[in-house]
C-alpha cells in the first residue's frame, strides 16, 4: 500500500496540470490549471542552452513571444498549459520523439506521417527535445530507464509508454507512481489506451491451417513407437516470477512430459531445431505437432498477459495447457480449446485429467472442434478482434505485423495531440464554454501485475526470493517521482540523488 500522504500528492499532481502532476510540490498544486499566473517551484534549467531547431516544413514564428524555447532559462517562467503560446498554428505540426530510437517503427529517422486527426513529425533524433513543437515522447517499456530520460519534463510534454513484453522486464511498470507519469499507454492489457492483447494474433486461419497438423491417431502412434510424453515442455527462461518450472516438476511425478529446454530438462533437443533462433522455424512446429499437449506456462501470471505460449498449440493442432492470464480464455477459438491450470487443485488433479483426456480419443478431439468446422466460436475474441486499435492491410503483410501496430501506436499519439491542440484554440476562443482538458494519466489498471507468489508451496517457506525483485520496482518508481518533483534537469543522477540503493536493473 503506498502512504496515505503521498498518494494524496500524487493525486493532486495528476490533475492540475500535463508537467506540474510530476515536477512540484504540494505548495505548487494549489494552482488552477486556468490561472493565468507561472508556478512557483524553486528549480531552474541550469547551463541548458536555449534554442530553437527548424523542423521539415516547420516555419520559425517571426513573432518571438510565441517561442516557447526561450523560456528554457528557468523553468520558473514557463506559462500554464492554457498560455496562447502553446497553440500550434496552421502550417506546422506536432512533434513526437521515439526516445527509445531502437525500436523507431518508421521508414525515415525525420519523417510527416500521416493520421487521422492530421499530421505530425516523427522523429527518433533527440535533439528536437528543444523544439518549440515537440509535444510527445514515445518510450518502450523493457528499455525505460530513469537514467535516461528527457528532463526536465516540461509542461507540454507527454510521454507515451508502448511495452507488450513481460512485465518483469521492468517492474517500475507495474508500480502505481511508476505507470502514472505516462499520459499514453500501449500494452498487453485491455484497460490500456491502445491494448495490444491481441499481438501475438496475427491471422485466426492460422488455427485452421493443415501445414503442421498431425492427427489424432498420429498422435497416439508417436506416443507408443517414439516413447513421447504425453505433454510437451521447452523453456529457456527458467525460475521466471511465474514459478513454472516448480509446477512443472510437480506434474512429471504423475504423468510423462518431455522437456528438452534447459529449463527442468530431461530430453535432448533434436540437432536440427535445437538452439533459440530455430524456435520459430517450420521443424520446430512439426517437432511440437507431435504431442497431444503443450505445457504452454508464461513467466509472470499478469491480467491479459498472454505470448506465442499459448497461441502456438493452436496453429499446429495441440491443445494449450494453460498457467498465466486468466482471461486466457477470452482469446481463444471456443469455450473448450484450452486447458486451464488454475481450474485444478493441485498438480495430480491436473494430471489426473490429462491422463483421461489422452486416453479418450473423442474427448481430446473436442478440444480441436474448431479445426474442424473452421470458425470462431467466441463472442468475446470475436469482439475483440473486432476492436482491435490495427488492423493488417492485407494478410500477405503478416510479416510486418509489428510495424503495424508500431506505427498504429505513433498515430494515436499524435491524434492526442491534435485534440488537445483543437481544445486550446477552441479555450482561447470561450474559456467557459470550452474548458482545457484535464491531463489523461495512465493508472495501475493500464498495465498493473500483482506480486508473485510461489505455485507450490515449500515447507518452512514464508518468502518468495521474486518478490524482493518486483519490489525493487516500488522503490525505483518512488524514486523516480521523486526525481520529477525536484525538477531535475540531470536524468544521470537518478541512482545517487533519489534511489540511492542498488537494483536489479540499477546495479
């Protein structure tokens, strides 16, 4: 639970203004986002240079009161967030900078794309932070670090998070102070602004395809002449939050599985597939087709958090058994296509019911039904698919599907932008009729993964050594509001001014 005290200044923070919910204190609150007069918080832009770069097709304003980068002296100065100086007037666009240039999704590192709302400039060229027309920067999740930020977070800055990858990566993430410095979010979770649950779907006709398919009776062929497993087990990631590889230990005294990973391994990996990049290859799903089962087990057990884990069975024709999201089921073809790991008491119940499914060829064969009519019988994936934020333009582009949803992402950002832009020529115009908008700000909900616990329990154990790691992430989130309340215009002193510990990502 965070302090009481603190939670009532975060709170305060995030709704009088876009820069002020992370850089005052209390006593810089109090001031309506309407007031007219400058904030007053003692910190300053010392030896920042002052300057305005030109952007493509951007024209300097011959005006200089509405160039805001001559107030980058002090920080003092800078006007409330409904300052005519903030307009972008005709002509001219928003900019947004991908500050995690590595993962850049655009063709061009300067480029005008094109959204519905209108245009904006896209860039992965940190230097236009001193743009008077920069407005956002784009984050990837597993790569945010507070060491690395565009400071001093200036009031027409928003920052825009996009992380579909596991919530361990970063657990600032999933810290309720360290998710809400975002006005933008992307990621796997539904309550997101742009949810990326769907990301690892990239065409439903993939569960109908024959290409990897291996029949029932094929199956049960394998399973007596080659000696498999009943189920399946290949992980690389071992002793992941998720405790599986506990669990998967558990299962094996009961029933027979395969694990050829080098996570609780008992099997060697064929030559031919054997090593990461081969994982993905067209051997290594005819290897998989094999198995009636596929312990499809994830590293962290997060709402909505769902990987190519448990959407591969479903492309080669086995039958996903389940630990992570329990919404997996939302996602799936039918309400019986998947195997439930929470639905069982223990390990052995669970085996149990493999053993029966296995030997019953017309009850295993229910869990492939939708293979055999060829559609999708869930109202909710439908709805789902549905309102998903992307969409591919044609299915030959499958290979790009990341770019799309990429791409999608930057979009709807820069449809943000101009909406609050509209809004404040709209302010201006009639202040009552039209007043500013309040800041969007993410919440906990938007990518929020609880604190993991043990699958199995150990005698005389009452710690899971995990958790101190996702703990980790309260304090670095701590920490890093701290940072902005102070208005610091040095990102590199993260560690030694306001973590002051060491972390598993600030060693």
């Amino acid at each position: 639970m965070l302090p009481s005290l603190l939670a009532f200044i975060f709170n305060l923070l995030v709704i009088l203004d876009l820069q002020h919910q992370t850089v005052c204190f209390e006593e810089c609150y109090k001031k309506d986002v309407n007031n007219q007069s400058n904030m007053n918080c003692n910190a300053s832009l010392a030896q920042k240079k002052s300057r305005l770069l030109h952007l493509p097709n951007h024209k300097e304003p011959s005006n200089k009161k509405d160039n805001i980068s001559r107030f980058l002296g002090n920080i003092n100065n800078y006007p409330t967030l409904n300052d005519p100086r903030y307009v972008i007037q005709n002509g001219r666009h928003p900019t947004i900078i991908w500050w995690t240039n590595s993962f850049y999704p655009h063709d061009e590192k300067d480029t005008i794309l094109q959204c519905p709302r209108g245009p904006c400039h896209v860039t992965s060229n940190r230097e236009y932070y001193w743009s008077n027309t920069t407005r956002a920067f784009v984050f990837y999740g597993t790569s945010f670090r507070a060491n690395d930020l565009p400071l001093p977070r200036l009031p027409h800055h928003e920052w825009a998070l996009i992380h579909e990858e596991s919530p361990k990566n970063n657990w600032i993430l999933s810290d309720p102070l360290g998710i809400s410095v975002f006005n933008h979010t992307a990621t796997f979770r539904r309550e997101s602004d742009y949810p990326l649950t769907t990301h690892f779907i990239r065409d439903v006709d993939e569960w109908f395809d024959e290409e990897y398919y291996v029949t029932t009776a094929d199956k049960n062929r394998f399973q007596k002449k080659e000696g498999l497993g009943i189920a399946v087990y290949v992980q690389r990631d071992c002793e992941p939050p998720s405790d599986r590889d506990a669990y998967v230990r558990e299962l094996m005294k009961h029933i027979k599985i395969d694990s050829y990973g080098p996570c609780v391994n008992n099997k060697k990996m064929p030559r031919e597939i054997n090593g990461f990049v081969k994982l993905s290859s067209e051997k290594y799903y005819h290897f998989l087709a094999k198995y009636k089962f596929q312990i499809a087990f994830e590293n962290c057990r997060c709402k909505d958090y769902m990987t190519e884990k448990v959407f591969r069975p479903l492309c080669i024709g086995s039958v996903p058994v389940y630990l992570g999201s329990k919404e997996a089921r939302d996602l799936m073809p039918s309400n019986k296509s998947i195997i439930m790991v929470d639905d069982f008491e223990s390990p052995k119940d669970l085996a149990d019911f493999l053993i029966a499914v296995n030997a019953n060829d017309t009850l295993y064969e229910e869990y492939l039904q939708h293979r055999k009519t060829k559609t999708i019988t869930n109202p909710k994936l439908l709805n789902i698919l549905k309102n998903q934020p992307w969409k591919l333009l044609h299915k030959n582009y499958k290979t790009n599907f990341g770019h799309y949803m990429f791409s999608g992402y930057t979009c709807y950002v820069c449809d943000q932008l101009h909406l609050r832009n509209q809004n404040l020529k709209q302010h201006l115009k009639d202040r009552n009729k039209h007043p500013i908008m309040p800041p969007h700000v993410a919440d906990q909900s938007h990518l929020g993964c609880s604190l993991p616990v043990r699958t199995i329990q150990r005698p005389n154990e009452d710690h899971y050594y995990k958790q101190t790691v996702y703990n980790y992430g309260n304090e670095e989130a701590k920490a890093l509001v701290q940072m902005l309340q102070a208005n610091e215009t040095d990102t590199k002193t993260f560690e030694r001014k306001y973590l002051k510990r060491k972390t598993d990502r600030y060693p």
